[in-house]
C-alpha cells in the first residue's frame, strides 16, 4: 500500500504548511526560522539596498533534516535469529544512510520502542546496547523517545536528525551527469544487511571534492533505487552493466539461489550504499581519490540522459531498454 | 519498567554526544549550529574584543525543539469504541502539548503507523483525518513517516518538531514563584481526553506577557506532574488546594466514582493543561490578562516554596503534607 498511499498523502497535506522538502525523498528538509532562506522568502523579490543582494545566487544556508524508519519483529527482521543488538545497531543505521543520501551530518536520534510486554526491560537492555553503540560510532545524541509495553512484537521506530547546507536530492540529477555507486552490491541478506555501513563519513568528504546534482541510498535494489530518483528527476540513465560492483556475498549467494551475481547486485536490497550524480569535471575529481581518502570505493556505472527509462550500453549495438527490480513495499502485504 | 530505564539510559548516553536538554523534560531541546548558543560554547571564553562580548548576559537564542509519542490500541486506546480519526487528532495533540510545555511553536510532524495487515488502507485514511486535522489546525506541516503492516495492533508514533527562544524547563521553577495551572482538571477520561486542546496559542501570547521559569503539561495526573516538576527543580510547594479548578466532568464522573471532584481533578491523567511558574511581578500581570487574551484560564494554586514535597495550607494551621497521585508508567505493565 505504501507507494499509492503516499501519493494520497502528499495530495492531502497541501493545505498544510509546507516544509522545503517533504514526503518522497530520503529524508524531509526543514528551514530555520531566522536562516538566510527562511528570509530569502519573507523578503521583497525587488529588494536590492541591502548587502547581500550582491550575493547572486543565493548561497545555500544551513538547513535541517529528519527522516525516520520502523523495523517491526516478523516483518524487517527475525528476533529469533538475529541479536537484538544486531537489530539496535541497524535501526539507527538505516536512519544514517537516509542522512547520508541527503548529504547531512547527523545530530540526533530520537528511539521509541514497543516491547512485547514479557520480558520488556531484558528486550530494550538488549536492543539499546545496538542503539547506544551506532549512536557512539557516527557522534549522534539520543535526544529522547518513549517506551510501551503491549501484546504484540517488537516494533523499534526511530526519527534522526540533522543538518545541512545544500540538500542532495532525488530530484537534482542533470543530463549528463555521472553516476555513481559507492561500496559492491547484492547478497547483502547474507549477513552485511544486519551491520550496513552508513556512508555518512564519504558524504561529508564527498562534499568537499564535488557538487553532487542527486543522490539516493539502496535500500529496495540498485535498479529499483536507482530508477527512483531519475524518475524524481524527470531524467533516465545509460548504464555500463559489466561496471555495477558486485559484492563477494552476491557471488557467494549466486551459487546457491539459481541468480547471476549481477542479478543480486541488480535486486537485492538493503545494500544501504549510495547512488549519486556529478558532472564530467567533477567525476573526474572523484576519479583521483584513492578509497581511503573516501572511506570507500566508488564506481562509475553510467550517465543521465534526457530519455527517461533505464538503458543499457552494447558495445557496436543499440542500446537495450532493461527494467528495474527489487523489493516493492507492500506488495508483498495484504 | 519506564521510569528506571530512563534512568539507566541517562547514565549509558552520558558517553554519547549531548543536547541541550535531553533526556528527561517534556521535549528535547537542540542547539543549531551557527546559532548564538552552538557560537557561545565555541567561542574561546576570554575573548572581549569582538561586537557581541557587550551583550552580557548573551541573549538567548533560538533553538530546535523535538519531542515523540506513541500509542498503541489496547494500551493507550481502544480502536473498538472510539473513531480512528479522534485517535489520528490525539497522537498529534499530545505531542504538541509537550511542545505547548516548553514554550515553544510547533514546526512540523513525522508520523509513523503499524497497522494491523487486515483492513490496513482503510484504518491509515481514517487515522489520517484526523491526524491531517489537527496538523490544520495549529498550522504544522507533516514533514516525512513511515508505514508498515505487520500481525499486531495500530499503533501511531509522532515526532514533533518546533523552535524556541529561551524554552521552558521543568528544572527551573524558583523559590517565592507563583504557581499556575491552565483550564480546569480531572475527568478527561469522560471524552475530553480524545480532542484535548494543547496549549500552544496560550503558550505564545503568555511569553509577551511574562517570564515562565519552569513549565509541565499534566499528562499522568495535576499532582503527580507538578511534584515531577519540583523535583526537576529541587524544590517544593505551598498548594492552595481548594483554588484547583475542576472540571465539570470530574464533578459529573465524581458522582459514580466514589472519589470527589477534588481526588479526580487532583490525579486524573490526561488533561493537558499546562502547570507553570512565574515570579510575583509576572504573576500579577498574568492575573489582569482576561481569558480571551490569553485563550483560556489561569489559576494561581500555590507558591514554590525552598523545601521539597506538596504541602497544603490549612488556614489558621500548620502546613500539612499531601502526597501526588496519578498514573504512573509501567505499574500496571506486566
């Protein structure tokens, strides 16, 4: 229902106030009352006696950002084979990556927690030693939350804040641009999707080298994400199929599920690494930076085009339309 | 469980980065960066010479506010026989009465929702009227949130975001204050509890007014959330106790409860009115505002007073103790 849902959503909250991003991107961006955009706003378009109407354009002021994301026992994961920790960790990880894919650095968390009414303290013990531990690693305050005990699984729901100047968004990638994917994809289940590396630490390097034009995060499947923010974009892409990186875990799974490890590194998702454009000179800075310098590999996989759609590049051919696939939100529900 | 395990976790974030007030009060509260707060604590402490060194004591500067609550059907309400959309309101109102608490103005909201896999769609729609009702009515923008259908009960969770200037605290009420209390209490349980008013409009215009020194909304009970409040701050009070303004409900309620109008206005939960303090001078200028100026009513029910505990003034007697009542979390779990 989610998809359909949303778009009912965003229809009914038009006659609400409005927040500069809102429902539809990785996170939601919020102004500051008092911030340059903020004023940009409340201010006469002609006025131009003030100092910094020589400022043209505008330069980005400082914005906040807050995403938030529920993983339910049974539906997100298995508390029966997986460690509440484990399942901590991730509930602030997955809130990270949205951060990330918005280009922000992270301030706060706030956790609420549902616990299955037996055993409730030993549970939240167990699952807060995950959050305290992910909290610790990126520098994010846990500012508050709530705890309820009731007759049904464990539901951890947890909103992060932040703050950023000049918001990647979905919606940004130009025709052109390069894109990039950061890390090796697919086969993320077998193990890597309970730990996900957040790539908060190669967004703030990133933003140092690069003006980035668009960004998402993998959490459905490559393609499918992908396809998400060209479509945000009103663009398409032709991709180097043989370029998408794929994860040993992905070849390991292949052998095993009847899938090619590019078919994993296509679909699967909860890779929770980012996909982001920048033009040509930008790409080619990036290209210089050895994966120490920014945390990770990043890999050139295709360009935006004008045609919307997703392409693949034959060499001497034409090239081949190919479809997105992964995980789709309630398809899978009642 | 929830009372102890906010104190462990007080003591296990101590490591984490902090917020300005965390953990603890009705909201959480966050400096933003390149505020004059965040320059403040940057800013090296013997530095004299630049223009704002003349500004002493700085004034205070804006603030993000953040706050989150959750409720569940069976635990916190009951599906079967109160309308969704009334649900949908209240997990707005509450939230907003936190931030009514800190003397804040609510920006935007993040809602969360498990829904119960059967029937899922049509229970998000009607939830959502009246969650998109109350979000209409004191002007805050739904910002992001998160769905999901799984095998348990609806349960909403709201994050509410705002912004302050000097936010009201429970740890600041001072000896020799006037204590205050807004509305009239007890019996919200009769149908006021599902459409409570929060306080914001009252919070706004009593800043024009006066300096709040210490703030709470009742949410477990008038006793219970005031002695809370002394105990942030360290001190007690001299209650007058018979100017507690009740409720007609809690005098229709009183009528089959075996308890007086007092006892349920004394320790009912959920009224979501406002306690506060102010100084003498404040106090008395609050006192010739009329309830139109200030969206509803005032009553003066006693002073803070240096000695800890809820003491009764007895007329032509000694003080007599009286200890809080109310709902305490966690008691009636497991």
């Amino acid at each position: 229902m989610e998809q359909s849902f949303l778009a009912y959503l965003r229809g009914r909250t038009r006659s609400l106030p409005s927040v500069a991003v809102g429902i539809g991107d990785d996170a939601a961006v919020l102004d500051l009352p008092g911030s340059a955009a903020a004023l940009d706003q409340s201010k006469p378009r002609d006025s131009s006696s003030d100092e910094s109407a020589s400022e043209t354009p505008a330069s980005p002021s400082l914005q906040q950002v807050a995403c938030t994301d529920q993983i339910i026992d049974g539906v997100d994961f298995c508390s029966d084979s997986q460690p509440l920790a484990s399942i901590g960790y991730k509930s602030i990880a997955i809130n990270l990556s949205d951060i990330a894919a918005m280009g922000a650095t992270p301030t706060a968390a706030l956790v609420t927690l549902a616990l299955p009414a037996h055993n409730a303290t030993e549970i939240a013990g167990e699952v807060y030693e995950g959050i305290l531990e992910a909290c610790g690693q990126y520098g994010v305050a846990i500012a508050g939350g709530d705890l309820s005990t009731y007759d049904g699984p464990l539901s951890i729901s947890v909103t992060l804040l932040g703050t950023v100047t000049g918001p990647w968004l979905r919606s940004g990638a130009q025709e052109g641009d390069v894109i990039f994917v950061t890390g090796s994809l697919g086969g993320s289940l077998a193990g890597r999707h309970l730990r996900p590396v957040p790539r908060i630490e190669l967004a703030i390097r990133l933003r140092q080298y690069a003006t980035v034009n668009a960004a998402i995060d993998i959490s459905d499947g490559f393609s499918l994400d992908l396809d998400r923010m060209l479509a945000s974009s009103r663009v398409g892409a032709e991709l180097d199929i043989e370029q998408i990186p794929i994860s040993d875990a992905a070849h390991t799974m292949s052998k095993d599920s009847g899938r090619s490890p590019l078919e994993h590194a296509w679909s699967d998702g909860e890779d929770f690494e980012l996909i982001f454009t920048v033009n040509e000179t930008d790409a080619a800075k990036i290209e210089q930076l050895s994966a120490d310098e920014l945390t990770t590999t990043v890999t050139r996989v295709g360009n935006v085009v004008g045609r919307t759609g997703l392409w693949k590049r034959v060499p001497g051919s034409k090239l081949e339309r190919v479809f997105p696939q992964g995980y789709v939100h309630g398809e899978t529900d009642e």
